[in-house]
C-alpha cells in the first residue's frame, strides 16, 4: 500500500486523465481553511497573487549575466570529488532562489526551505515540523532588508494593495519554496542521469525525471493526487508552474557546465534517495572525476 493509499487518497495517472483532472472546475487546490499561499487556493484571490509572482519571476527572463555567472562558478569550483546534491544541486538553487528573492541565502534559510513541505500536510493532517520551518521563513523574510527583487516586489504589491498582509508573509515563502524545492532535485537527478547515461536535453530530462512527482487536488470524494510521471513536470491549468523557463533556463546552464566537468568520465559511488511521496529527488550521490588522459 503507498502512501497516498494509507490516508485515503485518490491517485490519477495516465496523461490525458490527469490534464482532464488538472483542468477540471471540480477540483480544487484549496483544502479549506482559507489558505493564503497561491498554492492552497483558486478563484479571484489565487488569479491575483498568481500575477504577482509571475511577474517577479517574469524579471529573472532571460536568466540575467550575472546569475549565469554564479551558477557557471559553483560548477567550476567543483573539483574532482563532490556530491551531486551538496556541492551542485544545492549552491545551484540557491543562487536561483537568492535571485528570485532578491536576498542574500544563508545555509542556514536553505536547510529550513528543505524541511518546508509545501502543500504536503493533506497526507496526515499536518506536518508540524514543514510548518513551523515555513513560519520562521516567513518571520525571517519579513524582517530581511531587500535590494530589487521579488521580497522587495511582493512588499510593494502589499503597498499598493494587491496582496493583504497574510499573504505578503506567505507567498514570500512559497516563492522561495518553489524556486528551490524541484530544482534542487532536479538538478541533482539530472547530474546523475549525466554521470551514469550521458547527455540529454534538459526538457527530456526533466520530464524523465519529474521532481514533482504528485500534485493534490480536492474534490467532492475527498482528496485526490494526480501523477505528473506521464510527461507534465511542470502541471498543467491555473496552477502550472509560472517557473518553467526559468527551471528549464537554469537547468541548461548547470547541466552545460556540469557535461565539461564529466565528459572525461567519472565514477559514481553511493546514491542514497529521499523518500518523500510527492518530490522526488536524491538525498546524496558522490561522483569522483577520471583523471584526464595525456
Ligand atoms: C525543475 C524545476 C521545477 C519543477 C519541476 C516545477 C514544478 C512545478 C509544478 C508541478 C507546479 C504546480 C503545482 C500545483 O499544480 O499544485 C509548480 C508551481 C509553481 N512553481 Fe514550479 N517547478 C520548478 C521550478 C520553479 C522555479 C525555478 C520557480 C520560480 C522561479 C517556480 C515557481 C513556481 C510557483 C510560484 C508555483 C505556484 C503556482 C501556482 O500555484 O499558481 N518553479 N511548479
């Protein structure tokens, strides 16, 4: 028995169900309880904070130089020996999300993004310890000074009366939770995929992948999951991710650099997975590159 069927969960597969399922006016994202994160809601007030955040994201395309930059410098200070999550994915992500954000991230905020679980307290009535690192995100962000970037947007969307103070302080989080989350394990698979099974597009290997491997939708039987696994990684209607470009733009540029780093050949050594329901990622993989011949 899964996890989803251990809570009572409907699971929808297949690719045309699951659009019809992600398209479908009877399903909803909002769990009750009036939600203000973009995520756990639809209607007028998911439409309006949705807006918002796209277009802070809207500003990281093109991935701007001086983010290519970074991520091209994690990669090179690589060196010969690293662990695909700690060394790539994680920096890589970071450098993202810290734009995203306009923020400079401490390890410290990333550790807590990581133990943030989104949207996953329907399996089981509540994840305290997700909770309680959103909350502390969303007291630290509040009290974060900005430069240009997304906290400084989503503060002056609050001013000019687009979002309520509920919903400054939360989206804010989810912003950065998003960012993070699927990148961080998509880059990480995607590096494995590249050190055991050679090069593929980005857009193959995140649908091959699909981080996000589940989304949960409320209906008039109770809660469903509806699978992404059949070639919609990034979801599909009002709640598609709003990130994609900017997930498939950074992943390229990551994944470019990282082909250099490997393409003399390298030896994996041991993977270990997470073994979250919902996101799907790895929790280490340790690669150590073959010394170049000549
Ligand atoms: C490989 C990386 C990524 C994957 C696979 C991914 C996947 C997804 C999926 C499946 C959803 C839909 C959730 C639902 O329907 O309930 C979503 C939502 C979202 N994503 Fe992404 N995402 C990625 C990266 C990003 C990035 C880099 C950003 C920001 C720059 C971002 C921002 C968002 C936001 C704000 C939402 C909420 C949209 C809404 O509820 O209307 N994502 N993402």
């Amino acid at each position: 028995m899964d996890e989803f069927e251990r809570h009572g969960i409907g699971v929808v597969s297949g690719r045309d169900a699951c659009a019809r399922a992600l398209r479908s006016p009877a399903l909803t994202s909002d769990p009750g309880g009036g939600s203000p994160s973009a995520l756990l809601r639809d209607g007028d007030g998911h439409t309006r904070v949705r807006a918002v955040l796209r277009e802070i994201i809207a500003g990281l395309e093109p991935v701007p130089a001086s983010v290519r930059a970074s991520i091209e410098d994690v990669v090179a200070g690589l060196g010969t020996s690293f662990d695909l999550v700690h060394d790539f994915a994680r920096p890589v992500a970071g450098v993202v999300t810290s734009a995203v954000l306009g923020v400079d991230l401490d390890d410290g905020f990333l550790d807590r993004l990581e133990a943030t679980t989104a949207n996953l307290d329907v399996l089981g009535g509540g994840d305290r310890a997700g909770q309680a690192a959103a909350f502390r995100l969303a007291v630290q962000l509040s009290r974060t000074p900005a430069g240009p970037g997304g906290l400084t947007a989503l503060r002056e969307a609050h001013a000019a009366g687009r979002l309520d103070e509920d919903e400054l302080m939360i989206n804010a989080v989810v912003l950065a939770h998003a960012a993070y989350e699927n990148s961080l394990n998509f880059l990480a698979c995607a590096g494995l995929e590249l050190a055991t099974s050679g090069p593929r597009t980005v857009r193959e290997l995140v649908t091959a992948i699909c981080p996000a491997r589940y989304v949960v939708r409320f209906g008039p039987d109770g809660p469903v999951a509806i699978s992404l696994a059949d070639g919609l990684p990034f979801g599909l209607g009002r709640h598609a991710c709003p990130g994609s470009g900017v997930a498939v733009a950074e992943g390229e540029i990551a994944v470019t650099a990282l082909a250099k780093v490997l393409d003399g050949g390298c030896r994996v050594g041991e993977v270990r997975w997470k073994t979250h329901p919902i996101f799907h990622g790895l929790a280490s993989a340790h690669v150590v590159v073959s010394e170049k011949q000549g």
